[in-house]
C-alpha cells in the first residue's frame, strides 16, 4: 500500500479523468433528451473542464511524490557514496604514509587527511549547488580526488 505512492495517485488521477468525463457525457445526453439543450452544454463543458483541471493537479501531485522519491534516494546514494569514498582514501593515504608506524601517529593522519577530503567533497558540493559546476565535473572532480 505505502510503495509507488506516487504511481498510485497518477493512475487514480487517470481512471478519475475517465470516469468524471464519461459521467458528464452521459448527464448531458439526458439533459438533451429532457429538452435543457442549453443546460446540457454548459454542464457537460463545465463538467469536463473541471474534471480535466482536478485532475491534472492530482497527476501532477502523483509527479511530484514521484520525483520526491528519486532524489530522496539519489541524496541517500551520493550520502553513502562519499562515506566509501572517504574510508577508500583514508586506507589509499594510510598506505602512501606507510613511514609512520605507531598507532597514534596513523590515528592523527587518518584525521587529517579524512578532514582534508571531506572539506574538499564540501567545497566541490558547494559549487555545485551554486551552479559553478556541473554534476559530470563534480563527478570528474572526484575521480580525480580518489586516484590521487
């Protein structure tokens, strides 16, 4: 019931449209056998008009709850992507930084560097946002921050 929310809404707002649209059809039919000619056309155009809008403003909530999801669940990825990032370059400069054996030595470079990457993965997100780069740059940017 709770999943493809979104698509649930869009199909309801279609089978709306239909029905909303049969039913006007069919009551202005009557009408014209009742002899409301008049009547029959301002209901049936009226009637069709707001089915039409309603149901327009449905699907594209139904779109909206869609594309909420998408993003929810590309920020979720790009969330766990950075942290794997992160721990793949701290081993990656662990390994380069090999000359320092002792325990607090490595703990204190892990912090540095895992600082130094994740203000760098910041300031990239910050120009992203702000439109100085693109998305494929920002992706570019950090395949070049892992191969170093």
């Amino acid at each position: 019931m709770d999943s493809n929310v979104g698509e649930k809404i869009k199909n309801s707002a279609i089978i709306y449209r239909w029905i909303g649209i049969a039913f006007f059809i069919i009551t202005g039919v009557i009408l014209l056998f009742t002899g409301a000619v008049f009547v029959a056309i301002v209901e049936v155009f009226t009637g069709i008009g707001i089915v039409m809008l309603s149901s327009l403003v449905l699907y594209g909530f139904g779109q909206l709850i869609e594309n909420t999801q998408v993003l929810r669940e590309r920020i979720e990825d790009d969330s766990d992507n950075k942290k794997m990032f992160v721990e793949q370059l701290k081993v990656k400069k662990r390994n380069e930084v090999s000359s320092v054996n002792s325990k607090y030595d490595n703990e204190v470079t892990d912090d540095i560097v895992a600082k130094m990457i994740e203000g760098k993965i910041v300031e990239l997100e910050n120009q992203k946002k702000a439109g100085k780069i693109t998305i494929e740059e920002f992706d570019e940017y950090l395949k070049q921050l892992k191969s170093k």
